[in-house]
C-alpha cells in the first residue's frame, strides 16, 4: 500500500449537504435542507458542478510562492481573503488554490433538489482553472465522470504540479499530486481513478463507455513542460487519454504512465511541426454515435477546433475528415517509439472534423476559435460552447472585446450531406449580454488595484453544455459561462448556468431565441459543468 499526501484514503464517499444557498432567476435565494437520507439523484434532472473557495492562510508579505519553492520564489502580494488572493497569480505562474467540489441536483425549470458534496479526502478541484470540471454523461446513462486532483482542499499550486509518476525537474512547484476521474452512478456512489496523466498542468473532462463488455474512461486535458524538447511524459501524458476504471480505493492505487489515446500533429495538415506535444492541448470531450470527439481551443499551437479519434486509420490522410460509419470506439492505448517520442511525437491517429477550422491557432480568424463543450442534438447537428478569447479589454463601462464577439456563446453547425462537410449556421448570443459587468452580493465593485481594471465580471462566451430534444421540434440546452474580469485571475469570478430554446431544424436564425439565467453563482463558488444525472438500466 503506497502511502498518501497528507489526505486520507477514501473510494465511494458522498453526501448529501444539509444546506444549499443559490441564486436562482427570479427566484433569490433559496435554502434547502438536505433531500433525503440517500444520495441517490433523480433520473432526468440536471446536475451542476461547482466548487467553494477555501483560504489556504497565505499571508501578503510573508507567504513564499510557488508552493513549496526553495530558489526563485516571490513573496505573496495578497492573503488568503477571496478573491483579492488571485492577485498571487501577478508573481506566480502556477498560482492556484484547491477546493471542495459539489454538484447540485436541479430541475430542468431550474428549481434545487439538494447538494451533493464530494468528500475532499477522495478528490477535489482547483478553484480557479476554469476548464475543469466538466460533467459527462456516458452513452449508456449509467454513470457521469469528471476530473479533479487526489490533494487536500486549501493546497496551493496544486493544478500546475507534477504528477508522483512524471516529474519534471524544472517545474517550480515543489509538491506532486495525481490527477483524478471521479465515475458518480445513480445511487450517488463515487468511484475515483487516479492517473499520472497530465503532469504539470490539468485533466479537463473524461466519459466512460463501455466496449465488447469492458468499461473505459476517456480523458481529455494538457501537461506542460519548461523542458525542450518535451518530456517523454509530459507527451504521452497529454490530450486524449485511456484508462480502466479502478475497482480498489485510492489508498491501494498505483498508477502506471499515462496511457494516451489520440493524438494530432499539425504535420498532417501540411504544416511545419510545432512543439512536439502540444497540439494535443484538449479540452471538451464527448461520444456520439460510437465516436470519440475532442475539441482544442486554448494555447498558440496546434489548431483550435474538433477533432475524432479515428480507429480505422483511413478517415484522415491529409488530417481532415469525417468518422468512417461503424467503427469501434478505440478499447487500447496509442502503441509509439520511445526511442523517437521526443523527435516525432505521438503516432497520430486523430482528425479535424470535414467544416471546421484548419487554420493554425496563431493568428487564426477562423469562426469556431475557442471552442469547448459540445453536444450533438442528432447526427446533422452539433452545437459547440465557444467561451470567447479571454480578452478584458475595457471601456465606457463594457469590456470592449468580449461585447464585439461574433463568434462566443453557442454556435450551431449542421453536416451538408451534399459537399460531405459541417457548416456553421449561426451562433446564439442574444440575452448572454457578452461583456457587459453584472454584481455579486459581496464581490468587490470599483477597480481591483492591482489590474487597474474593474473587479465586475461579464460574460464573455460559454463552456460547458448539454442539451435535450423536445417532442415539439426544438431543442433546450444549458450552458456554464465564462467570463473576462479585471480580477486577477478571470478563472475566480463568479460566472452563470444559462438556458436556451432553439428549433432544430433552423439552418438560419430565428427570431426571439434568447437566454435565460437559470441560475447565477454566489460569492465564494464558482459553477463549472452541466449533465443530466445518471440513471440505474
């Protein structure tokens, strides 16, 4: 039995909060005891996950940052108060803080079933890396799967961290943590895998599926290496990753080296190499159809756009292309040469789907420019959750950039089965009030001295999403946003669940569809992923 890092060692421990606080439409706050003595979650409602702030008891002056640093440290210029402590981030690189998380059981009209808090002692999240956390629903509905971090909530630097397994010796943060999928099923019993996938940075999203019987999580995130070239772990440890969940508890675990999936080179589109890992910086994840999808929209390598895994390896010979009809999902780890990783990367087995952005993320204008969470409503139509760029530039009272987006909030495209390709139809905004500041009862207002920006956060574009047809022909989809402040770390400010109507069959679009704020977080949580709860087939 490997010992643990400071936590004790639990496998399936979840409960049910004796309160919940949220603001919700129209509603105000509204606080509920827990549900029942059970943590089962009801079929067919949404769960939302989020995370509460916890002070780490850094003091401005005196707290030496990165976390455990014995050379090139800086000194912290704020404390543990939330938020004034993402001002750490000005002289820290890696600064981040872990906390709880929970999902809340709602309604689908937005009414609060109860908490659910995942107990820290078998994972958590980093409070501000705002592509955590997102929920997926597995093909079947017997289970939803997100990722986190086998670390003690309040630890500080946790998410740029090297895995115990892949350590890179110039990371600046001292300490090393696995990475973790938590598997929730539909008696509210949590299992988590540890992985020593995405070394120095983090998972972003993972689904189970199950193939010829054996059940599987996909994962998708980035690591990150100072190292030139990459690591040999950092790249295997990257992007798309495969793993079998674990049966024992997490005290008895031992992680093995990542077991990658997928990978894409820009070498396939004609293109000279980039840094050798790094275009598989992934973020939202998804199954349809028997087909593993990704989505890459952050970092200046690669290409921002979706991709599949493509288990024929016939799909994509010049790097674009559309799924072959029947292939299997992939059910084994990328076979590579270690003596050629560092030169030539992993194999590359994935593809930009036919219609969607090829253009290098440097400097690309393309229209699907930071896509993240994406949902296919039927096999002609996927919406995809475009967060925006993340730019907080500000004037006369509105965050210039974010206000003028074209392309931020929930994009629809639809497959021309006449040229073989996705076409972008249009892309709802309206109601998202894309840059415009609102206020959280407690959030500081005025200008966050350190940014000399306001502390006011807007919204700037969507993450996580999911969605449902209607028997009428149209089809209801809830979003988390993102959002640009003038905080010191935009991944802390408190952000919204969003709702939206749209006729399915639309190629262009209709008049009066607007969101709806189901729900807007309160001071000191943040909402991070939305699925539909599991069910027991």
């Amino acid at each position: 039995m490997r010992a643990r890092t400071g936590i004790a060692a639990f496998l399936t421990v979840l409960s049910v909060a004796g309160a919940l606080a949220a603001t919700a439409a129209g509603t105000g706050a509204t606080a509920l005891a827990a549900s029942s003595n059970s943590n089962k979650v009801k079929p067919g409602e949404l769960l939302v996950s989020g995370t509460i702030y916890q002070d780490p008891g850094i003091v401005a002056g005196q707290t030496q940052l990165p976390a455990g640093c014995t050379t090139g440290c800086a000194t912290a210029v704020a404390g543990g108060a939330y938020p004034y402590v993402f001002n750490n981030a000005s002289v820290d690189g890696s600064f981040g803080i872990t906390s709880k998380i929970f999902l809340d059981e709602i309604t689908t009209d937005g009414h609060s079933n109860g908490r659910i808090m995942v107990n820290p002692n078998a994972m958590v999240t980093s409070f501000s890396s705002k592509s955590e956390l997102a929920l997926n629903l597995s093909p079947d509905g017997k289970y939803v799967t997100f990722m986190g971090y086998v670390a003690a909530p309040g630890s500080v630097d946790v998410s740029n961290a090297n895995t115990p397994g892949e350590i890179d010796p110039e990371n600046p943060v001292a300490n090393a943590y696995y990475r973790g999928v938590g598997q929730l099923d539909a008696d509210g019993n949590l299992s988590v895998t540890e992985t020593n996938a995405y070394t120095s940075d983090n998972g972003r999203a993972a689904i189970a599926a199950t193939v010829n019987g054996q059940e599987y999580l996909y994962a998708a995130g980035n690591a990150s290496s100072v190292e030139s070239p990459q690591l040999p772990g950092t790249i295997i440890g990257a992007g798309a990753q495969i793993l079998t969940p674990s049966t024992s508890p997490e005290a008895d675990q031992n992680p093995g080296a990542p077991t990658p999936v997928g990978s894409f080179n820009v070498k396939q589109l004609g293109d000279k190499q980039d840094k050798i890992g790094k275009d598989d910086n992934f973020r939202g994840i998804t199954i349809h159809d028997n087909v593993l999808y990704y989505t890459k929209g952050s970092g200046s390598n690669g290409v921002d756009t979706v991709y599949f895994v493509d288990t024929t390896g016939t799909a994509c010979p010049n790097g674009v292309g559309l799924p072959v009809p029947g292939a299997p999902l992939p059910a084994s780890p990328l076979s590579y040469n270690p003596a050629t990783l560092q030169t030539s990367g992993l194999p590359s087995n994935m593809c930009i789907l036919k219609g969607f952005p090829t253009a290098l993320a440097k400097g690309s204008t393309d229209a699907s420019d930071f896509p993240f969470g994406m949902w296919f409503a039927n096999d002609d139509t996927v919406y995809i959750a475009d967060e925006g760029s993340g730019d907080n530039a500000y004037a006369n009272g509105a965050y210039t950039a974010a206000a003028a987006s074209t392309t931020a909030g929930l994009q629809k495209w639809v497959f021309d089965s006449g040229t073989g390709t996705w076409q972008l139809a249009y892309t709802l905004e309206n109601g998202l009030d894309l840059g415009q500041p609102y206020t959280i009862p407690g959030y500081p207002t005025g200008t966050n001295d350190a940014t000399g920006l306001p502390w006011s956060p807007a919204t700037d574009g969507l993450r996580s999403l999911t969605g449902t047809v209607n028997p009428d022909g149209t089809v209801s989809i809830w979003a988390v946003t993102s959002t640009v402040s003038g905080s010191g770390d935009q991944g802390a400010d408190p952000n919204k669940l969003v709702e939206i109507t749209d006729d399915l069959n639309a190629t262009s679009q209709p008049a009066g569809e607007t969101f709806q704020t189901v729900r807007t977080s309160v001071f000191g949580e943040l909402f991070r992923g939305v699925a539909f709860t599991p069910s027991a087939h």
